[in-house]
C-alpha cells in the first residue's frame, strides 16, 4: 500500500497517533503472535512507534514483511544474548559538554532530542538515557561555548532520538545559534522521521533549511525500497529544491535486507529521487538486537555481489563503527575473520 498525504498535514498529530500496542499493530495486519516462530513481546522499556504513512505501507497477513520486522518486538528480543551492550559505542565516553559527543575531529554530535518517530527494533540507542544527556535550553549555552571554543569544528551534526521530532521553531532557534558560530560551515541532520512521515517537510522546516548561511545536509535513514512511497520521493524533492545534499544511511539487518538484489534496488530508488546512497552500516552489539546481524563474511559477499550490480557511485560504503576510532571503519579494513590467524 501507498499512503498519499498532502504536503503540509499535521505531522505531530501523525507522530502522536504512531504509539500503538502490539496487539492493536497485529489486528490491523490480519496477524497473531503464533505467526512469529518466538511470539512477541511487550518491551515496555522500549514500546512500539509506527506512525500511520509507516504502517500503511506494511503487508497485510505476511509476517515477514520487511518493514514490520524493522518495528514490531519479536520475541526475539528477550531470548539471551551474551556480549550484548546497553552502551554498544561506548558514547558515554564521548561526552563533551550537556547534549554534546564528540568522537571526531572536525564534527560535533549533538543530541537535539530523545524523541523519534519510528522505533526501530535494532536501534543502538535504544536504552539510551536521553533524560540524562540530551540537549534541553538550560544546557545549550554549555554545548555552543564548548562548538564555538574549538575552531576545528567545522560541522555539527543533529541526532537524538530525531531532530526533526522538535518544533520548526524550536530546530530553528537552535540552527540559529549555530550558524553564529564563525567557524562552522556545514549543519547535517540525520532523520528516520521523514521515511516515518514524509509530511514533516513543512513550509517553515523548508525556510529554515534555504534560510541558513550553513550548508544543509540531511542524512536519510532508509533500509529497504519498500520505504520510499510516493509521498517520501515528493518530500525529497522539496527538500533538493531548498538547496539540500540529501544522502542515506541503512543497516545491514538479516532477514530484511541483506540480500545484494535488494540493496541495489533501494539504490535505485534513492537516486530516482534524489537521494545518494552513503553508508551501510553493520549491526552494532546492542541488547536485544542480535537477531539482525549479518555475519561479516557474509556482508563483505554482498558488497562484492552489489558491486557487480550498480556503477560506483550508486554502492554504499559497507562500514562499523568501533568504538574509540576516528571515524567509521569500512568492512574491507575490518580482520577477515574467515582467514588464518
């Protein structure tokens, strides 16, 4: 299914109407727990979010729908884990002031907002204490004077949860701040929300965007070409219009799409609308997402497989994050544990 929206709906109501029980997601699917070979679980701690555009383009009846398992809690999730982390990127070692990481030299990582639209079941973020380390208004003085101290920073980042959860006008009071600050030249956002509800590409998140001395970079995290609807590709088009470099970012996740035939079709379609392909990111070791990961001898298959596929400039880069490295590390750089040691 394809939900059409017009551009400009009220996109907080969509975010407020996508909290939905398990039982109530399964209902409107024409599904049942025994059709998951480990049921589903509550998860409470970390509750179902599929808002009404997301949920319209889920397969009735088919339980291996690639995006539902993207969102719906598996029982999966509670089956052990060992080596797991509530902390898989060590970023509480990062923190360089209230709201503020810093992992790399030239960029700084804020964390706008605990708050996202989709709850994606593989998240690395999902036990993270946003209440703790997220940017608020008393603690933003703190993180711009630490930005506007180091003039190697030429780039800030805007993560979270999602920055484009916060109001217009609160993303823009704090873009405002930023492009005060001389040094820095190039403001990326990093958004699951505008798969999940294309319709927060507003008019004033648009002004905002052209209105900018920084240059506007949005990073869209979208895994599977069943994602990009109609809608997302006229939302994308608004957004090339206000003069922003649109990439993506996906997750290796088994079971969705880590096949090369799927990953070279959502190439495809992220540049049918405007979108280039950036990262593929293997699965970090977060607490009660092992059921995602890809082993790596079979990611540096696909990769291989997807470069016979696509011209160049339509492969992502396959990459881990590691903790306490200076930038991401791409899988051919990674041990090939199928080698003799």
């Amino acid at each position: 299914m394809n939900q059409m929206s017009p551009i400009g709906a009220d996109w907080q109501a969509q975010q407020r109407a996508a909290r939905i029980g398990t039982a109530d997601l399964l209902a409107r699917l024409g599904l049942a727990p025994a059709d998951f070979p480990h049921g589903v679980v509550a998860a409470p701690e970390f509750p179902l979010s599929v808002p009404p555009h997301y949920l319209s383009l889920i397969a009735p009846g088919d339980p291996r729908d690639p995006l539902l398992l993207q969102v719906l809690a598996c029982g999966e999730e509670a089956l052990p884990q060992p080596g797991r982390l509530t902390d898989p990127l060590a970023e509480a070692d990062y923190r360089a002031a209230p709201g503020l990481l810093r992992k790399y030299r030239s960029r700084a990582l804020l964390i706008a907002s605990g708050a996202c639209a989709i709850h994606c079941r593989y998240c690395f973020r999902r036990h993270y204490d946003y209440g703790d380390t997220m940017l608020t208004r008393a603690r933003e003085a703190e993180a711009l004077a630490a930005i506007a101290a180091d003039p190697a920073i030429d780039e800030v980042i805007l993560s979270g949860g999602d920055p484009l959860s916060l109001t217009d006008a609160r993303l823009a009071a704090q873009v405002e701040a930023l492009a005060d600050i001389p040094h820095l030249t190039t403001l990326r956002l990093h958004s699951r929300t505008l798969v999940a509800i294309p319709d927060r590409v507003t008019d004033g998140l648009l002004s905002l965007l052209a209105g900018t001395r920084l240059k506007p970079v949005i990073v869209l995290h979208s895994n599977h070409p069943a994602e990009l609807s109609d809608t997302v590709a006229a939302a994308m088009a608004r957004l090339r219009g206000a003069g922003v470099t649109l990439l993506n970012q996906s997750v290796l996740l088994a079971g969705i799409n880590d096949a090369a035939e799927t990953l070279a079709a959502h190439s495809r379609r992220l540049f049918a609308i405007g979108v280039l392909p950036y990262y593929v990111h293997l699965t970090d070791p977060v607490a009660g997402a092992a059921h995602f990961d890809v082993d790596e001898g079979r990611a540096r298959a696909i990769e291989a497989e997807l470069r016979g596929l696509l011209p160049g400039y339509l492969v992502p880069r396959f990459v881990r994050e590691v903790p306490g490295r200076d930038s991401k590390t791409p899988l051919s750089a990674l041990p090939d544990q199928r080698s003799p040691r």
